[in-house]
C-alpha cells in the first residue's frame, strides 16, 4: 500500500514538532514537508528531537505544496492564520487536518464550501486527545440528569484563544442534551468584571491560564445534595498523536467539513 504524504504546517511549534515525530514513526505515512513561520531550512527530524529527515523548513505553504504534492496537510498554527492555511490546502486539493483552534461559525461554513468544490475533505477538532472527547461524551449524558454545569479549563499560558475550542464544543454539546436553563442567581452582580466567567446559552465557562499546564478540563455538575465531576487531563502533548495519526489515516476516505474527530472515529 503506498503511503500517506503528509505536510505539516507549524512544524516548529509545539505541537507541530509532535506531529512531525509521529509522522516520522508511521510506518505508513511520509513526511514530505515541513512549513513554519520560523525555522526556515532547518530539518524538521532534528527540530522535532529526532534523527535527520531530510525534511528542511519551508515559509511558503502554497509554493511547498506545489512543489511537495502531500495527500494531506495537519496544521497547529494559529488562530489567525489557520483560516488561510486551509484555504490553501483545499484549493490545492489537499485534505487538512486541523487542530488550531479559534475558527468562527462563518468561517467552517465557508471551508465547507471549499470542500465541496474541490472535492476534498477537512477535518476540525478542537480536541485530539481520545479521553477528552469521552469526557465531552459523559458530560452531555450527564446533562439530562444534571442540567446545573459549570465548566472550568485549564490551559498553559502561552495559549492565545479563550475560552478553549474544547470548552466551546462540550457547551455546545451540553445545550444540545440538556433542558434550556438559565443558571445562577437573577440578581447576581460581578464585583469584578469577568468574575462568574463566560455566559453560554445560560451556563458559565471559566479558563485558566499558568505555566505547568497543558490541557484540563473539568465538568462539574450541581444537584440537591450531590455533585458531580468529570475532569480529562492531558499531561503533554503525546496524548493528542493517537487522534491526529488516526485522522490522517482516515480523512482521504470521507468528504466535506467534518468537525470533531469523534465524528471520524466513532
Ligand atoms: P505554538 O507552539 O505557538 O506553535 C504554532 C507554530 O505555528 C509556531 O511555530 C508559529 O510560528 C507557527 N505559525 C504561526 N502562524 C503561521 C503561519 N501562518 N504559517 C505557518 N506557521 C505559522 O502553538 P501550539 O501550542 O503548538 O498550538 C498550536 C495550535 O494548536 C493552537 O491553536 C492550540 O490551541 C492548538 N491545539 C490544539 C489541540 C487539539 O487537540 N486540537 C491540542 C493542542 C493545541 P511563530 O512562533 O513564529 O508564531
């Protein structure tokens, strides 16, 4: 079976460098390109803590795909630039994988588009990590039971978007499964601006940000007498690699927008 060429765009990043090991160790998936703001020239193994690949940095993700050809693009950008980079992709007909965060409403509806008229697919997921779309699953479950939620995320520091794409998507989840309720006190008064956290369709969502941290989040559910608390860790960035590598592997195989990889894998 031929392998799956794959570009990775953000290669010098955090999680672009864990992308590009994990390409690297399949078997069955190529690395072709390697596509970064910074880093230009330097080999993608070498930067990824690897031994060379003969993959240097390129700055130009169009060019590279011109000249590369992949099958598929993985991209952990940035919030601003990601929208761009799939627009690329698409209008070169490369499938994308995309874990940056931060695309708008309007935004996915226009990479459906794309989709649709180059034939191709695009995966979003806010979350990679297999135990955190669990956690997004038991949280809806629990809603029916437990409407009164509060969702609190934590994040490093040099995170540039809140609330999390994740917290988002298991809000959006929750008010999907649970009856319409608006939570808290009616006359309750902030003392400080932002203190309750952010309103969403009558729940709050709080984000936290400090060095140490990679990715938590917890969900916790109040009820007469009882709470309930469903927290997912990711305690570095090798836990999102068995959700990328499996999207990789199966996003040639579907078409359109797809958004959460639960919607590929399960
Ligand atoms: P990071 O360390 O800042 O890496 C981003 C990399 O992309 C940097 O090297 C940055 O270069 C580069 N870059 C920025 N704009 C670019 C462009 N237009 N073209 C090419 N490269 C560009 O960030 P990270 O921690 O890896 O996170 C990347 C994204 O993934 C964030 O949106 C984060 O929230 C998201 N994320 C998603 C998941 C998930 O499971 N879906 C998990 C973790 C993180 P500069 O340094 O020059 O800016």
């Amino acid at each position: 079976m031929a392998k799956i060429t794959v570009l990775v765009n953000g290669a010098n990043g955090r999680m672009g460098r864990e992308v590009v090991k994990a390409v690297l160790n399949d078997p069955d998936l190529s690395l072709v390109a390697a596509v970064d703001r910074s880093g230009e020239g330097m080999d993608a193994g070498i930067l990824a803590g690897m031994p060379a690949c003969g993959v240097t940095l390129s700055t130009d993700l169009a060019q590279t795909m011109e000249t590369t050809h992949p099958m598929v693009m993985v991209d952990f950008t940035q919030p601003q630039a990601v929208f761009g980079n799939v627009q690329i992709a698409l209008e070169h007909k490369v499938a994308a994988v995309v874990g940056t965060t931060g695309l708008s409403e309007e935004q996915l509806a226009q990479i459906r588009l794309w989709t649709e008229q180059n034939a191709t697919s695009c995966l979003v997921a806010p979350n990679f990590a297999i135990g955190a779309l669990l956690m997004m699953r038991f949280a809806r479950e629990a809603s029916r039971f437990f409407p009164h939620v509060e969702i609190i995320e934590l994040h490093h520091d040099q995170k540039l978007d809140a609330p999390s794409g994740t917290a988002i998507k298991t809000a959006e989840l929750i008010q999907e499964e649970r009856q319409a309720l608006q939570q808290g006190h009616p006359q309750e008064k902030e003392l400080i601006n932002g203190a309750r956290g952010a309103a969403f369709e009558g729940m709050r969502i709080h984000s936290v940000r400090l060095p140490g941290l990679v990715a938590h989040q917890e969900v916790i559910f109040g009820s007469v007498g009882q709470t309930l608390v469903i927290r997912h860790d990711s305690i570095n960035r090798e836990s999102f690699m068995p959700g990328v590598l499996a999207a990789v592997h199966r996003i040639r195989e579907v078409s359109g927008l797809i958004y959460g990889l639960e919607n590929l894998l399960f």
